[in-house]
C-alpha cells in the first residue's frame, strides 16, 4: 500500500521541524551535485525554507517506497536552486541542482 503524498502544509511543517533538529542527511549523489554546481549546505538549507514545493514533480518511488518532492527558490545569492527530498526517520536530501536561465 503506497502511504498518502502530503499536502503543502504538512511538508512545510516537516522541513522546518527537521531542519530545526538537524535531523537531515544529504546522499552521496547529492554531495557531489552539490560540489558541481557550487551549492553550500546554507543554500540548501534556504530553499529548504523558502523555496516553492514543485508539485508537478512529487513522485512516489517504488524502490524505496517513498514520497519524493521537488523544492525551488533562490539562495541569498539568487541562484535559482532545487532540491529532492524524501522523508524516513531523518529528512533525506536525494539530490540538489542550480536551474540554468539560459538552456
């Protein structure tokens, strides 16, 4: 049985409460896109906050059987950043990368 996709509210929540207790983990993957693309924790930590969740991307993978959501804003800096997370005991950052305005 695939657990229910939460709404805006309680992912908010969800962030903020992790991000407070430091109870998040970054994945390999997302340390060396990270490192690519020049992104510090505090940027991470600020679209956490203040980015926008992306719901046309929020996807329910099967392996791990989870929830992931895309989150979108800018850093202090106004890169335009997103991050994927998942939810287990900890906060899971899957992975982090900078939105190129010119494609």
């Amino acid at each position: 049985m695939i657990p229910d996709e939460w709404d805006d509210g309680r992912l908010k929540k969800e962030i903020l409460q992790h991000i407070k207790n430091e109870t998040f983990v970054i994945t390999r993957h997302a340390a060396t896109e990270q490192k690519n693309d020049a992104i510090d924790v505090q940027d991470i930590l600020h679209v956490l906050k203040t980015g926008k969740h992306e719901r046309k991307y929020t996807e329910f993978d099967n392996k791990y059987q989870r929830w992931k959501y895309r989150i979108t804003g800018e850093t202090e800096e106004f890169k335009t950043v997103s991050v994927v997370i998942s939810f287990l005991e900890k906060m899971v950052i899957v992975t982090v990368f900078k939105i190129s305005k010119y494609k």
